[in-house]
C-alpha cells in the first residue's frame, strides 16, 4: 500500500443543506455532529476509515470459506501473512474506490502487527493507533470508523472480550454476538456497529415536512410526489451529460447519444449483447440488461450474516430471519413464522392439501 498521508477536507453540500431545512426530528433521531448530513456524515466516517488503513500496516480482507480473500482482487489465501504481503501491490486510489463502492459496510483488518507507516511506531490497538497518527497532524473527523479489528495468530482471541477460539471460522461467528447489540428502536433492524445504526435511524426514520402546507411525509420520495401533485411544482433533473457539439444538456447518457444521431448526424452505436444479439445505444444499456437477465448477480449483502442476494427487497425479505419476530400465521394450525417463504414451506409439508397464497 502507498505511504501517502490522505489530507481530510470537508466541504458541506448546498442541497444536502436544503433537504435538512425540510426535515423533522423524530424522538429517536440520534446525535450526530452539528450541520452534518446524513451524506456528509457517511463521508467523514470513510475517510476515516482510510485514514487509519493509508496510514499504518493493518491488513485489510475478507473471509470465504476458510481462505482470507484479499478485499480488492479477491485473491485467496490459507496464510494472512501472504495476504499482507499480498496487498502491496495494491494502490490507495483501489483502497478509496473500494471503501466508497462497499457504502458503509464494515471492514475487516487484522492488527497482530500494527505500524504508524510515517515512523513506524507499534500500536497495540486501532485506538491506540488513532491518539498516535494525530501527533503527526492526521486529523479524524469522528470517533468512530468501519472497522472491525482481528489479532490471527496462535492465541486467536476477540479484541472486545478476549475470548479465545481454535479458528478463525468460530471467532468470526462470535464476533457477530457482539453486533447484534445495534437494533434500531424504531424498525427493529441490526447492525454491526453504532455508526451504521446512526446512518440507518437518519436516512430512514426522518420525516420530510412541505413547508407550504406543513403536511409531512415518511419518505423523500413521497413528498416529492404531494409537491408536484399539489403544488404543481416542476421538478428539475440533473442534466450531468452535455452534448459537445451544442449547449444541450441531459439527464440521462442514451439520451444523449440519441439526441448526438439525430441532431448531429452522429452514426448510431451499437453496443451488441454477445448472449441473445439485443442491439443497445449505450453501453452502460448494454451491461445492465446482461447483469440483469443474463447473469444476475449477488451483490446485495445482509450486513447481519454477510450473505448476499440479488436485490435489495431479497436482503430485506431474509433480515426478517434475523430479527426473530414472527409476524406470518398459519391459517390452518396458527402457526407463525418469520417469512411467508417459511410459511409456505410449513404448508407444503404439513397442511399438503392446503392451497398455497
């Protein structure tokens, strides 16, 4: 990894601060540093969190099924101390894109040698490490980051209550016990450490207010739709691609590749799906319709137990099971379950003459 010092700089967002003008605390909205956003304030968390990592030698990963996969290429390894070295090669330009790509999930770091990069100085902890980079004029925006500190060596033992384990397979599952402390009051969902509990309680249990009529609304989305619906209000789009040749701007990349053929006389791309020949006009159309019908992908992960899903709807259908609140009753014997995907289940294999809904 690259020695470079990462300098923090913050600049709050106009619009970031136009939407918190139309927000009303709820009683379980958490404390969160003065006239930071919900955004801003994940941005300061990853900062930090790269901050710590760019700085000193802790080794960043993954666990996949006994291998320690490195978290940018997914190499494995039976061995951390391969993966260390391992992860030389990789530059903090990938460490930035990564952290930013994975929104807020918490990373891994194994700390058993743990060096500030600028004078190698041993810290024996991530707080230890922290109160020591600032000597060196690092600055952290707040006192928490998304890391989940490891010591893998011969005595494998949690760093929180100095349990010791025979793997790392058993001390990664008990590390889970001391996360699930982090339920929101207000939905019920867990989380593996308090900052992401905070993100969740701002971004989905505020409630926007109109400030013309003071009616308020559970979602943004909502009262967007009560401000065009009611208030005639135009909406403007962002119009982040402008055509090169014109002073034309659009909101979206395929229409203006459209507007660059029939305006300009542009020849029209195609970008050809290699698997079932649909012709697209951009290839970013191209790509989606691949990951979509052809090769859906895993990508949406249970911050709970780490498994991953197709969509985000799937994660939030399979948190349920995390919860252990079972809602879905059994019409026949009265039952309840946690998911009607157990419902079903049940039916099928008890009540087998039971139309299944």
């Amino acid at each position: 990894m690259q020695e470079s010092i990462i300098k923090d700089e913050f600049e709050e967002n106009n619009e970031n601060r136009e939407e918190e003008n139309n927000i009303v605390s709820c009683e379980e909205q958490p404390e969160q540093p003065e006239k930071i956003s919900a955004r801003s304030y994940a941005t300061l968390l990853r900062k930090d969190t790269i901050n710590i990592i760019a700085n000193s030698t802790v080794c960043v990963f993954q666990w996949n099924k006994s291998w320690y996969t490195c978290y940018f290429c997914k190499e494995s390894f039976i061995n951390i101390d391969e993966l260390r070295r391992h992860n030389d090669i990789h530059t903090l330009k990938e460490l930035d894109d990564r952290i930013i790509s994975q929104q807020n999930r918490m990373v891994k770091i194994e700390i058993s040698q743990l060096f500030c990069k600028i004078c190698k100085k041993e810290s024996t902890s991530i707080q230890e490490l922290r109160n020591h980079l600032k000597k060196h004029e690092i600055h952290f925006n707040l006192n928490e980051d998304l890391l989940i500190p490891f010591k893998i060596n011969q005595n494998l033992h949690c760093q929180l209550c100095n349990e010791t384990f025979d793997s790392f397979w058993l001390l990664n599952i008990h590390m889970n016990k001391h996360y699930k402390n982090h339920v929101c009051p207000v939905c019920g969902t867990t989380f593996s450490n308090s900052v992401l509990l905070t993100l969740h309680k701002i971004r989905s249990h505020r409630i926007w207010r109109c400030i013309q009529c003071d009616v308020t609304f559970n979602t943004k989305a909502e009262k967007k739709t009560h401000d065009i619906s009611i208030h005639k209000q135009q909406i403007k789009k962002k119009l982040r691609f402008p055509c090169k040749y014109c002073q034309e701007r659009f909101s979206q990349e395929n229409n203006r590749t459209q507007h660059l053929v029939d305006a300009h006389g542009l020849p029209k791309p195609e970008h050809k799906c290699q698997l079932c020949f649909k012709v697209f006009i951009t290839r970013s159309l191209r790509n989606n319709h691949i990951k979509n019908v052809h090769q859906k992908e895993k990508n949406k992960e249970c911050d709970v137990c780490h498994r991953l899903f197709y969509a985000k709807s799937d994660v939030t259908r399979h948190k349920v099971t995390h919860t252990k609140e079972k809602k879905v009753a059994c019409e026949s014997c009265d039952t309840l379950f946690a998911t009607k995907d157990s419902l079903r289940k049940h039916i099928k294999r008890i009540h087998t003459n039971v139309p299944i809904k």
